[in-house]
C-alpha cells in the first residue's frame, strides 16, 4: 500500500516566555508512517500529545525537529518546511483535519459551514450545499438548525456539523481529533461508518479516539505518544 | 503559483527613528495577510509603504502585474504608479472619509475607478454601481445617496464596492473595522470574506483585532516597535505562538 503520512523524528518543545521560559518538551524523537487504506490510533494518557502530534501534522503547531512528510499528488511535501501557501494548498485538497470543537463562524449557517471545503476545491456552490447537507442529514442534524449558525448548537450538533465539515470533501489524509467524544451510540455509529468509507476508498487515517468501542471498530493499529517530559525528567533526576 | 508582491527588506523611516524596518516577504495570488501589532507598532506605514503611498528609505517592493511583468516601486515613475493603484489596486481606509468621496453620490463612488479605466457609458456604470451596491448589502435605492447620509457600517461596505468593481488583484486594508461597533463588524466581516473568497483578490489587512485575523487571514505578521517578529500561517501564529510578543499578545484576548 502507498506511503502517504512519513513522519520522522519529531521533537516538540513549548517554551511559555509568559511563565519565565518554562519548557515544556511534549514530543521527543517520534516517528510515525501510515498507508493508504489504514487507520491508526494515537494512545496514551491525557497530556502525552496526541493532540499536538495531529496539530504538528496540520502544521498548526511547528516542530523544532523532524520531517512531516505529506503525499500530495506524487509528490512529498514536508509540513514542517513548506511556505504557508503550499501548506493551504495541501489542506485544501489532501489534508483534513477533524478538531475537537467546532470553530464557529459568526453570521455563518451550519450549511454554508460544511460546504466551504467544496467551495474552496471548486465545487459548484448549490451542488457543494446539496453534498453538505446530504451528510447533516447522515448525521442526523434536523434541516430546520440547516440555515443557522451552529453557535447555538448542542455540544454533540456542533461536533457532528464539524465532523461533515472535515469529511465532505473527499480527501487522502485525515486527522481526527476525538471526533465522537460527544455523541451518542447511534451517531458515533455513523462517524464510524464515514470512517470505514473514508478507508474502504484509499484514505490513511489518524485519529484519537476516547472510547475503546469506536478505536477497535476503526483502528487498525494503535501508536502510543511516548511521554517526553517523563523521560526528561527521568534523566535529570 | 508565483508571487505577485516580493518584499526585500523594506524599512520607512520618520527622521531618524524608523516607522518601520526589515521587513521581508512574499504574497501569493488570492492570499490575505494580516498585520497584527499593537498602536505604534509600524502596522500602517508598512502598509503604506507596500502600497507606494509613502516611499521607502531602504529595500524594495517588487509587484507582479496581471500581464505578469514586475515593476519595483522605488523606480517606477508617480503615473506608472498611479496606473497600478487604478488597475491593479485597492485601498481602504480606517475613516471612510478618508477613502470615500463624501460630496458625491453612492453610485459615483463606485464608479470612478471604472470611469478613471476609461468606461464611460452612463447607464452601464450605473447599472454595475448598482450591482455592487447591492453586492454589499446597500441596496441599489441607495444609488443617489451621499456616503455622508450613510451609517458607518455601510461606508465601509461602500469602499469595498468602489475597490472591488474594477476587480483589483490586491488590496490593501488599513484597520477597516477600527471605528464600527462589534455587531456592524461582523456583518462587514462576513460580506468581506465571502467577496474576497468569491473574486480570489489577495489583501493584506491591518487590524488589532487577533480575531479579525483568525477569520479572514491565511497569514500573519506581528509587528513589534516597527520589526516584523513572528510570521506564520494564522492558525499557526494564534495556537502556537513563538515569539515572547506574540505570547503576549494572544494570551491577553479572551478567544480568537
Ligand atoms: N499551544 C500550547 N501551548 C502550550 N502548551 C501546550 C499547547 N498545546 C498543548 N500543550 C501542552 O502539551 C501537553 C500535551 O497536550 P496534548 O497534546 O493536548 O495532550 P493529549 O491530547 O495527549 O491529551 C500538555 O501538557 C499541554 O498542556
Ligand atoms: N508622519 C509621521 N511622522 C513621524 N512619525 C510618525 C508618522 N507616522 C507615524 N509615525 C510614528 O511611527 C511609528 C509607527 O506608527 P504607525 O505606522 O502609525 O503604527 P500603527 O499603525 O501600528 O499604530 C509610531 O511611533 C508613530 O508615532
Ligand atoms: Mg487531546
Ligand atoms: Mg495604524
């Protein structure tokens, strides 16, 4: 299968200058591959950085240290290096990234939100609205809340309107951050079958997922954060 | 995709302080850049600087124009200059009195740029003022009206009408909405995104406002007594930032 996330060696350190440059090292030396076709499950306990090890994927947070190869039509781009347009570029078409909460955006309705992605890839606006709100209707949002800006939203709504917005565009790589952390068993039902979709058509996947049920359903391999400060710790002491 | 501004750097200086000074960097084609920074910190003499407005004592600015020629600010002459503000540029300002022309009507505020390229047919720039005036949220019944009958969110909207209709390939923003209350900020936000995203023009904004930059930018720069000392993409800079500044900065607002 296709190589399609290369990440090698990484090294992440908060530095907080607010906090007289306490360093904060969260990432030591982590490598990771994933396949097309392939979902892997980040592990460990709360604070290990899973989550940062995603948001470094996404070139949201930058690594100090380390290559973070994405395959993007061919060719490898590495989203610790790579000039901010190049890095939209690689998260409009190949990349998505499913956060944990929704970021809203005012005056914004909950179809308009999930189409964007369509939009930005070129996608008709009233067919993108169709395909946004065919998969609101998967995930059972009411058509009423359609045309509404999801501040208002339930906790679960607004995580399931953020789950369509990272998935209706098809794309190689996701990234998903406890995508059903706050759903109930029949909606974490339908994310877990987006998932299988999503990887059935060649997709890689890394996800952090809270409950046990969800991970064994998709997961086909775990990988567990090793704890940096821990470590550091250890050797001072 | 290739650049259409290169920034070498760039410094303006007042006397013998410095406005702004090496500053450096690239803008592609459908980008928007925010300048962040607090008062003072040199966010609207860069810009001005950028935009040719006022010249620059040091490095260069170098623009790609739509038939792919570059032209270096500092050698072009003031009606080659002002050629590329007409065509290729916008500008909008903080006080709308500044970019606006008060005295006459909202239609003849958006038509001048298109008269000053050469249209001339009355009722054609009529009806595309029109257009736009609704484009923005106006309404075209407007279309008589001075700016100065006009509320201040809708002066702002009526300077994104008059730059947009000759469909700049940039434009520049000085704090568009420094002077409009929150509620009229973020109908002015949501009209700008939309325009901007629907004509692919690449903008560069100056704002205090970390969270006009987290809606609107792609990229940002946070300036620091006239330097440039975090550059990044918006996300990046507002969820991870570096600089001790920055730090500051985006811990001091309550959510971007
Ligand atoms: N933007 C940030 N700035 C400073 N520290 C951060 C930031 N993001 C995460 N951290 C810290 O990094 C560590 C790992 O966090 P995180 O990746 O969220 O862990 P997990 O997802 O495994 O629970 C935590 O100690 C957290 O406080
Ligand atoms: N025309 C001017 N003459 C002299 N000093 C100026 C002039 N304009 C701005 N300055 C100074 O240059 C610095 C940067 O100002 P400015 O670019 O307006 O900052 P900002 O837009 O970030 O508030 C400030 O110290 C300001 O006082
Ligand atoms: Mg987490
Ligand atoms: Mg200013």
């Amino acid at each position: 299968m296709t190589l399609l996330i290369a990440a090698r060696q990484l090294s992440k350190t908060f530095v907080l200058h607010q906090q007289d440059g306490l360093e904060l090292p969260v990432l030591a030396d982590v490598s990771l591959e994933v396949h097309a076709g392939e979902c892997v499950a980040l592990t460990g306990p709360s604070g290990a950085g899973k989550s940062t090890l995603l948001k470094a994927l996404y070139a949201n947070y930058l690594v100090q240290h380390g290559t973070l190869n994405i395959l993007r039509h061919g060719r490898w781009i590495d989203m610790a290096r790579a000039a901010p347009h190049e890095i939209v570029a690689v998260r409009r078409d190949t990349l998505g990234y499913v956060s944990q909460f929704l970021r809203v955006i005012p005056r914004v309705s909950a179809l308009d939100i999930v189409a964007e992605p369509l939009i930005e890839q070129g996608e008709e606006r009233e067919t993108a609205r169709e395909r946004a709100g065919a998969l609101l209707e998967r995930l059972n949002i009411a058509e009423r809340l359609w045309n509404l800006p999801p501040a208002t939203f339930s906790g679960g709504e607004q995580q399931r309107v953020n789950i369509a917005r990272g998935l209706v565009a098809p794309r190689p790589v996701l990234l998903l951050d406890e995508p059903t952390a706050s759903l109930d068993a029949a909606n974490r039902a339908v994310v877990v079958e987006l998932m299988r979709e999503a990887k059935a058509r060649g997709a890689a996947l890394v996800g952090i997922f809270h409950d046990e049920a969800t991970r064994d359903a998709i997961a086909d391999r775990l990988f567990t954060v090793p704890l940096a400060r821990r470590h550091t710790k250890e050797i001072a002491t | 995709m290739k650049p259409i501004l290169q920034v070498k750097q760039l410094a303006k200086r007042y006397g013998d302080r410095y406005g702004c000074r090496d500053v450096n960097f690239e803008l592609y084609e459908g980008e928007v850049l925010c300048i962040v920074g607090e008062s003072g910190s040199g966010k609207s003499t860069l810009l001005a600087t950028l935009a040719g407005r006022l010249a620059a004592d040091e490095g260069e600015v170098t623009f790609r124009d739509a038939n792919g020629d570059w032209h270096e600010l500092s050698t072009l002459a003031e009606a080659e200059r002002r050629r590329l503000a007409r065509t290729e540029w916008g500008f909008v300002t903080q006080h709308a009195r500044d970019g606006l022309r008060m005295g006459v009507s909202a239609g003849a505020n958006v038509s001048e740029r298109l008269m000053a390229l050469g249209h001339r047919h009355y009722g054609q720039l009529r009806a595309t003022a029109a257009e736009w005036l609704e484009k923005v949220e106006i309404g075209a019944e407007r279309l008589d009206d001075p700016p100065s009958r006009f509320s201040g969110g809708m002066q702002q909207r009526l300077q994104i009408a008059r730059n947009l209709v000759t469909r700049p390939r940039l434009v520049f923003m000085d704090e568009p909405t420094g002077g409009l209350d929150v509620s009229v900020q973020a109908r002015f936000l949501d009209l700008l995104r939309r325009l901007v995203h629907e004509s692919g023009v690449a903008v560069i904004m100056v704002t205090h406002d970390l969270g006009v930059a987290r809606l609107l930018a792609h990229r940002t720069l946070v300036m620091q007594q006239g330097r440039v000392v975090e550059a990044g993409l918006t996300d990046q800079i507002l969820d991870d930032p570096q600089h001790p500044y920055t730090q500051l900065l985006v811990s001091s607002i309550v959510q971007a």
